[in-house]
C-alpha cells in the first residue's frame, strides 16, 4: 500500500510571515534577534509536521495489520496517542497511567500495563499507537537518509538527488534540495528519532516496505539497505574491529536489500530504466 499523496502543501510557520507581522522600523539587528530568538520554535513546528505526515502515511497499514481486531473507539485512541508520542515522545496528558519519566516500552513490559490495561481504554490501545509510531518512525529515516548517490546509497556517500518520497512532498517545497530542503530533511530526521528512537533494523525497514510502499517509494527503503551494507562493509575491510555481532548485522541488511529486490517491479513495469532508479531522476508523478 503506497502513502498516499495529498494535494494539500503542510504550512508551518516562517520566518517570511513572521517578519511581515512586526511593527516597521525595526533594524537589522533586532530583526535577526527575534529571527534567532524564534528559529526553535518554527524547526518544532516542521518536526511535528513532519511526523504528523508520516503517521498519516502509515495509517492504513496499522489499521489492516496490528489493529485489524480492534474497534473503532481503539482506533481513535490509538491515533490521538500516536500523535502524543509525535509531539514530544511521550504519552501527555494522563490519558494513560504510564509513570512520568518511564519510557513507553518500559510501561507496556511491566506487570502495570497490563493491569491497566483492562480497565482503561487508553491503556489497551497503547500497543497499537507504539506500532505506528514506530513503523512511522522508519519512514520518516528512509526519507530523510534520502535516494540516489554514486552507488545508490542516498547521503551514505554523498550526491543524493532531490526528490522525496510521495508522502513527504507536501512539506515545504517539496524537494531535498529547495531552498527550504535542509531544514525540512533535519526535520524529517529528528521527527524519526521521536518516533522510533532507535535506527531502524533491516526487519523493520522490510516490513514497511511490504506494509506500505509500492512503485517507485520501494526506492528509498533500498537506498537505505545500500547505506547500511557500504556503512558495514568499510567497518569490516577498513578500519577493522569487526565483531561476530557486526558481521551477523552485515547479514542481515544484505538478506533485507534481496528481500526489498523482490518487491521491486521490473523497469518495464514502471517504466523507468534500472538507472532511473539508482539516481532518481525519474518523476513518478510526471503522468499527472
């Protein structure tokens, strides 16, 4: 299932609209003092943004896949707690009776949660929101690591291309490279770091691939593999220290890139050259 596009661009704050609502007359010196004063607050404003996006890219698989069992008030509650965790990486607001300072995960493996569970709503839906976050998480890394690249490795090795996958180019311009493209890609990956708060594992990577991308989207997830196996590899060849653990975590990302290979449509299918591919300059929506 692909995210889907939305035709609306997400509109954060600027610092454009900003300086256009003070009073004239300011100089330039307290024009950048407010400019610098201010900046945290709009790069908050694209992290959450950002992870909003995502969340709702991921929505649909949640709902097919770990929700499938679960009512409609579940569901409601699983999205309401997703986008807790979005906006600062925790469960606000008491909705849940998860300790202030303990992490979510650590909640849901102890004998409370489960406990709590069965009496409160939002308790029982805990699990669901964690899932999609965290699936939601992975997207937001593949994204923001980016695509193309001398060996198609994304940012791994330097000279990724532009483009952004379908569900990230409704905010800002839309492109890696936009004039806005910095702050939104460090965006992108900081709202990856709330949501996942870990890397991303090769079996996550895949199962969202498999839950979630099709078409030319599946190109980001492979991307991704590239960097991990080329990342992996220098370790191993180069600089030494190379442990069994290391080496089984070369494995696996190499077992995970064939994996995603056999997800991907053949050129023909999509009508792209393998090239294409590697160095994204094909535009999937160039049809429309």
């Amino acid at each position: 299932m692909t995210p889907t596009r939305r035709n609306v661009v997400t509109t954060t704050p600027t610092w454009a609209a900003s300086r256009d609502a003070l009073p004239e007359g300011l100089s330039d010196e307290a024009l950048e003092l407010i400019r610098r004063a201010t900046a945290p607050a709009r790069h908050e404003a694209r992290v959450i943004a950002a992870a909003e996006a995502a969340l709702e890219a991921t929505a649909d698989s949640i709902v097919a896949a770990e929700c499938a069992e679960a009512s409609r008030e579940r569901l409601a509650l699983a999205r309401t707690l997703a986008r807790c965790i979005a906006t600062d990486g925790s469960v606000r607001g008491g909705m849940t009776w998860c300790p202030a300072g303990m992490s979510v995960e650590a909640y849901l493996d102890s004998d409370d949660w489960a406990s709590n569970a069965r009496i409160n709503p939002c308790d029982a839906a805990l699990p669901d929101a964690v899932a999609w976050t965290r699936r939601a998480g992975v997207l937001c890394y593949i994204e923001a690591h980016g695509i193309g690249g001398p060996l198609g490795a994304g940012s791994e090795l330097g000279g990724e291309a532009t483009d952004r996958m379908s569900w990230a180019r409704v905010l800002g311009k839309g492109r890696r490279h936009a004039s806005d493209g910095g702050a939104w890609t460090d965006a992108i990956r900081r709202a990856g770091e709330r949501l996942s708060l870990t890397t991303p594992s090769p079996e996550g990577v895949v199962a969202l691939a498999v839950t979630c991308l099709t078409g030319r989207d599946l190109a980001w997830a492979q991307t991704y593999c590239r960097a991990r196996i080329a990342r992996l590899g220098m370790q191993r060849l180069q600089w030494g220290g190379a442990t069994e653990a290391h080496d089984a975590e070369l494995l696996r990302w190499s077992q995970a890139l064939g994996e995603l290979d056999e997800l991907t449509p053949a050129p023909a299918e999509t009508g792209e050259s393998a090239g294409d591919v590697l160095a994204g300059d094909t535009d999937p929506w160039s049809g429309e």
